[in-house]
C-alpha cells in the first residue's frame, strides 16, 4: 500500500504514459510485483520474456508486427538469443497496445547498456525500483520454482515467510 501510494505521488501528471521500471535479479520478485501494480495503478506490465514465449505460441494480439513474429521466432528456433534491437521493437509494439494507454511497467527491461541507451532515446523513465533479496533466499526461490505439467502455470514450493 505505502509503494502504490508513493508510485501514485511519483508519477507526473503531465505524463500520459507512465513508464515504471523493474529492476532485479531473476527470482527477486519483479513479476510478482508487477503483477499487483498493474492492478493498483492500472499500468500494463510488460515482461519482455513473457512476451517472446507469447510470440513463440502464437498468443500476441492481432496488431503485432508481423515481421518482428517471424523475426523472433525464426532467431529462437535456430537456438540464437534475440538482440537488444528486437527487444526493444518488442517494447514498443506493446506500449501502442490499447492496455498500455496508461503506461507501463516494465519487467526486467532494460535489461544490457545497449538496451537502456536505445530506450532512453524513445522513451522516458518515471519511476525506477530496483529489488533486492538476501542471496540465500534468492537461491532458495529459485530452486524452488516449478511449472504445473497439465496447465503450465508456474509456482513455487520455496516459502519465504519466515
């Protein structure tokens, strides 16, 4: 509540697309974070992993670039790893998004120096958190992470309420 209400103050009001930055190392937090500011503040969350394994099974909306599927799909394929100029045509492809109208928050992105020079170019930055954990628990959620077989919803067996 105290994070949503400062978000809310950080924000300017002279902004029409708010622009909120997760940084982090895997496992920290940063979707499960996201996930509840999209709900409070009404941004879309974007999670440029999230998205590639969405173009992967072909479940992007109707207005993505053609091309940049087939681009991304092609490189992942072949077993390359896509490239700060395709992540970010992936970024911007998301923020003309109708449930980006608000802004976004952004999941791990930028996420090389490549990638923040090229966004700071495009786009601004309202609000950066960076999120941290003890390395001992952040190892221990990682291992604890598992992906249901049937539905393929992830979830984790590590508890970290202690």
């Amino acid at each position: 509540m105290i994070l949503q209400n400062i978000l809310r103050q950080s924000f300017s009001a002279a902004a029409k697309q708010k622009f909120l930055v997760l940084f982090g190392a895997p496992g920290v937090g940063k979707g499960t974070y996201a996930k509840m500011l999209r709900k409070d503040l009404g941004l879309n969350h974007i999670s440029t992993g999230d998205e590639i394994r969405k173009i992967l099974t072909g479940k992007v909306s109707a207005t993505f670039d053609r091309n940049l599927l087939e681009k991304v799909n092609s490189i992942v394929k072949s077993g390359g790893l896509v490239d700060d100029d395709i992540v970010l045509s992936i970024i911007k492809e998301k923020i003309k998004e109708p449930e980006s109208s608000k802004g976004v928050i952004l999941d791990g992105f930028p996420r090389t120096k490549g990638q923040l020079e090229k966004y700071d170019k495009l786009f601004p930055i309202h609000v950066v958190l960076n999120i941290t954990l003890k390395d001992d628990i952040l190892l221990e959620k990682l291992m604890g992470r598992r992906t249901c077989k049937g539905c393929g919803q992830s979830f984790n067996i590590c508890n970290i309420q202690r």
